[in-house]
C-alpha cells in the first residue's frame, strides 16, 4: 500500500496550506519586498509572483510559512493556531507542573507540545503557554535537520514574545534549552514491496480524493479572480488576518486574568517589530492609495461631505510598509520606534484630516483650500508648456 | 494606404509590420507641415470612444515671438505639437504605478495601462512628464494613448495616422523610421526629452 499511497498523495493531495491572496503584500503591489515565506519554507515549496505567494508540489505542511507571513495570508487548514491552543489548554488543565515544555519532532517527543518545528510556534502560542507555567523551549541543534533553513525565524519569535511577556510583566517565563537531535525513524524502514490489486489503487484514489473535486472548484475561481476587472473589487473585500485576531485574543485573555499584573509600556524599534506606528507628514494629497492597499485594513480613508480623514488602528498594523512605499509624495512615514501597547489600543487614529474638494476639470475629489483645480490640472499645462519649448530651441 | 500617405514609402511601413522579434512601433510628426486642425484628435476620439475631458493625443499651441517694434511688423510664429503618448523606453508612468497596472509590451514597445487593475491614483500622471495618462471620471481608472493596439495588431495604421489631413503623421517601427528619416532630413530632428524616460515618439521641424 505503501507505494499506492505515495502516488495518491502526489496525485490527490491539493496542500495542507492554502493563500488567501488578497492578504499577501506581494499580490497588492509590486513595490513589496516582503518575502518572509520563501525565506523561511524549509523545502522551496512557495514561489512568489506578481499575483502572490502560491504553494508548489513538495510542501511538506511544517506550517513555518504561517508563523512567518506577517499578513496571516497562508493559512493552515489542520492543526492550526485554534487548534494546537485547545491541546496547551487541555494540557495545562490536565498537568500541575511548572513548566510547560515545547519541542519540535526532532527534539524530546515526550514534551506537552510537539510542533514540526520550532520556528512554526507564534506568539500567541507561546502567550497561551505562559498563561499557567513558564515556557521552556527544547530547542536541539539545527544543523543537521532537514528543515533548518527555517531556523532563523525562531529567533524572530522568541524576540518579539519576550517583548510581549515584558508588557504583560510575565517576568522569567521563557526559556530555551538546548537538548540532543533526534532524527525520525524512517517509516520506510524494513517495508517490503507489496503487490496490490487493481481495485485496491483505485479504491486508494477515491478515498483519498473525496471531496477534492468540490473544494478545487472555488480554487479555480479564484485563479480568474488574480486578473482582470477582480483586482480592484479584490484588494476592497478584506479579509481578516487571523495570525493577527488570535494574538489579539490571547494578549486579551492574558490581561483579563484576574491574577495577572498591570500592562507595562515596552517601546521597541520598529525595522523587525510586528507592528508599526505610522505617521502623515506634511505632503498628504489624499490620494487614498495607503488606505487601498493596505493589506489588513489598518489604514482606512473617509470621504465625508466635506472633509477627507486617513484613520489608523494600529492593532491591524502588520508593519508591511506597503504605504511607506507607495506614497508617491513620501508623506507616509513609520516612527523609529513602536509602543507595543498599542495592540491594546481599540480606537482609531486620525492620521490625517482635510477639507474637500472637486476638481472643476477632471472631476476628482482632492484635499486643499481655496482652489478649484487639482494641483495636477494646474501644473499640467505649465509642465507641457515648458518642455515642448525645448523642441524649438 | 499609399495614396493617403505620400511622403513615407509603404514599404517602410510594411518593413515595420514585418519586422521580427522585439520593437518598438511609434510614429513621427513632422512639426513642419502640422497645420493644428486636430483632425488626429478627432479621428482617435471616433476610434477610442473617448468621454469629454479624455484626449489620448492632444494637440498643444505654442507662440512664438513678440510684438518688439510697433514699426516693423510682428515677428510671430505658432507652433502646433501633437501629442500623443510616446510609448517611452523607460516609461515613468509605469515605474510609478502602485499596483502595477501599467505595462510596456515586449513584442511590439506599445505601452498599455490595465485598466482593471488600475485603481484610479492617478501617480502615472503625476509621473508622466508628457501628460498622457488621462483621468476618466466615470469610471473612475486612468487612460491614455495605446497607438490603437487594436488596430495594429490587424495590420492597420493608428487612426491619427490615417485621418491626418496634412500628412504629417506616420506609423512605423522605431529603427526603420530613424534611419528613413536620417536619409531625409538629417539636420532638423527636434528631442522632446524630458527625464530619462527615453520617448519613442520622433519629431522633426
């Protein structure tokens, strides 16, 4: 059967993770650099175009891409974050021991929570782990280990949680230990060829493709969806950041302990921090274009009667920069540093606010006071004026 | 075709249709017979279906001269400058555009905004040095000049071209036009470079 269930797998298998595409910095504009999923997949399985990340043959369902994409755009469709937090709540329920201890499955198998691999935790993970023992990480050397590419994230993680624990005042709650690898026994060992009936294939095949048909009918939607008319439409409909709502509870579910102590402000710099406080500089011509493409919907634009309001909540904020590169006129800037305190923050921000008008020539609505031209319809024939003169001269 | 374009040879238009591999096709405006009757305005609104306030080709005005002695008379000259988008080498617009909507075809140089991807920002138009991306209000998305790709793509010449009245207008691929034009009139080449956005557009006075 062995075999069988190897073709099958190739052949029926449509990948544990799945993209929502309107979530990746990379579908919605070309000016991302992100590329924190390929940075990380231990096995190249993610390619990156102008129409997203897309998952290849290979993945091998680590799950590490998902800790990695700020954006929450993969998606886990096993054991995901709800999941594995209902296992560490059954096992701090079931247990009185002090520590809870992680491992990945080359480490000590025998830990109250076995990952694929480290770097898959999150930091909400490791809050709920924290929330009843302190968090010891068996962390063996990854060297030798096949998805050792991905080891730089965990050092990612377990910075930006330490920071978390700092304002939750959770003191000397994580700790990493080194401990042996252990490499997984082969399941192939000892295995004899083994002869199999016809039926007994095509009957693999159906049991493993049940279902698969229907679910890749949607899949095939939204490949039209990538191009064309959808995209504007696409990049409108939000979806939510889920790596982002579950950090979000957990951090609530720590604070509205009763046991727990009061919040402390933590400010830390914000090239790697996970969330980003942005600012309007002076220059803002409310073209809208942060707002629209931001990915989670951390900036949002108003047109009111009169007036045009940029808000920000920063809880939403994934610190993508995807509005910091596509303003035209640079008015959109990140403070060097960030208060973390701010994921707590429930109100929005006003960013930016003006009054509005409408171009008496092209119609569009724009901000500023005392003109009935865009500065654009304005400078427009001076610019073609002037370079044209250069043609005679 | 030949007896509506008399100055350039069919040939040097059938050499460029036939012309293989990657070019650049772009047309030439000999400022010096343009007599400003927005005849090419005209036909490209016919064939673009352009709303009010939407000119993929434009034609500009510029006076020259002053009145310097009231005894003498004026030494006064207008220039009429068609302008259309020059389907530039390094296209600013497209470097500019957030949601890279904005494209320069390899096979043929044409450069086409994908209008829905595009989200109406209107950043090529700030970046365009030459005022081609044009604002449509109603649907609210940027167009501009796409050197009838439609009708190139049957073998056709842009509709400016054909409706020309002075025949001062011609189609062609970039190579071929330049060394046609060179055996022609060599000296009177006019740039309208701006930037570096190389434009393909060739004019001559």
């Amino acid at each position: 059967m062995r075999i069988a269930e190897k073709v099958v797998n190739t052949i029926a298998d449509n990948h544990h993770m799945s993209v929502e595409t309107t979530l990746c910095s990379r579908f919605r504009t070309p000016k991302s650099d992100c590329s924190f999923c390929i940075d990380v997949c231990p096995v190249n399985a993610i390619k990156i175009s102008d129409e997203g990340a897309e998952i290849k043959e290979g993945c091998i369902d680590c799950g590490v891409c998902y800790s990695a994409c700020p954006n929450g755009a993969l998606r886990i469709k096993g054991r995901d974050d709800r999941k594995i937090i209902e296992e560490i709540r059954s096992e701090v329920t079931g247990q009185k021991s002090e520590i809870f201890r992680i491992s990945c499955e080359h480490g000590d198998r025998t830990a109250d929570l076995v990952v694929p691999c480290l770097s898959r935790l999150t930091e909400a993970l490791l809050l709920e782990a924290a929330r009843a023992a302190s968090v010891k990480i068996l962390r063996p050397p990854c060297q030798g280990c096949p998805s050792a590419k991905a080891s730089s994230h965990l050092d990612r993680i377990i910075q930006s949680t330490s920071c978390l624990y700092e304002m939750m005042d959770i003191r000397d709650a994580l700790h990493v230990t080194h401990c042996t690898f252990s490499p997984i026994e082969s399941r192939t060992q000892n295995s004899e060829p083994e002869i199999l009936s016809r039926r007994e294939l095509f009957m693999s095949f159906s049991v493993k493709a049940a279902g698969i048909a229907s679910a890749s009918i949607p899949d095939i939607g939204q490949k039209n969806k990538e191009s064309g008319e959808i995209f504007r439409e696409a990049i409108q409909n939000r979806h939510e950041n889920l790596k982002r709502s579950i950090l979000l509870k957990s951090i609530g579910n720590v604070i509205s302990n009763p046991d727990s102590r009061a919040v402390e402000p933590v400010n830390v710099p914000s090239e790697n921090a996970i969330l980003s406080d942005v600012e309007i500089a002076s220059g803002c011509m409310g073209c809208g274009v942060c707002a629209k493409l931001c990915p989670t919907g951390a900036i949002t634009q108003c047109w009111t009667e009169d007036r045009f309001r940029l808000s920000f909540s920063a809880r939403l904020c994934t610190n993508c920069r995807i509005c910091v590169k596509t303003c035209l006129y640079n008015a959109v800037k990140t403070k060097d540093t960030v208060s973390l305190n701010l994921l707590l923050e429930q109100k929005e921000v006003v960013l930016f606010e003006a009054n509005r008008n409408v171009c008496a020539v092209c119609k569009i609505d724009f901000t500023g006071d005392g003109s009935d031209l865009c500065p654009l319809c304005m400078n427009r024939h001076k610019k073609q004026t002037k370079m044209i003169q250069k043609l005679f001269k | 075709m030949s007896e509506l374009n008399p100055i350039i040879p069919q040939e040097v238009i059938e050499e460029s249709f036939k012309k293989p591999g990657p070019k650049q096709y772009t047309l030439w405006v000999d400022l010096e017979y343009c007599i400003g009757c927005h005849s090419c305005s005209m036909g490209c609104k016919a064939e673009n279906n352009t709303p009010v306030g939407v000119d993929y080709n434009r034609v500009i005005e510029i006076e020259e001269g002053e009145f310097r002695d009231p005894k003498k008379p004026p030494e006064m000259r207008v220039y009429f400058v068609p302008m259309p988008c020059m389907h530039c080498g390094r296209p600013a617009c497209m470097a500019a555009c957030p949601v890279g909507a904005i494209t320069k075809r390899k096979e043929d140089g044409i450069v086409l905004i994908n209008k829905d991807k595009c989200i109406g920002c209107r950043y090529c138009a700030w970046a365009c040095p030459y005022g081609a991306p044009q604002f449509n209000a109603e649907a609210k998305v940027m167009e501009k000049c796409t050197l009838c790709v439609h009708r190139v793509e049957k073998g056709l010449q842009p509709a400016c071209v054909t409706t020309c009245v002075a025949k001062t207008r011609f189609f062609g691929e970039l190579n071929i036009l330049t060394d046609y034009i060179n055996r022609q009139k060599a000296a009177k080449r006019a740039s309208i470079g701006a930037g570096d956005t190389q434009p393909s557009v060739l004019y001559t006075k």
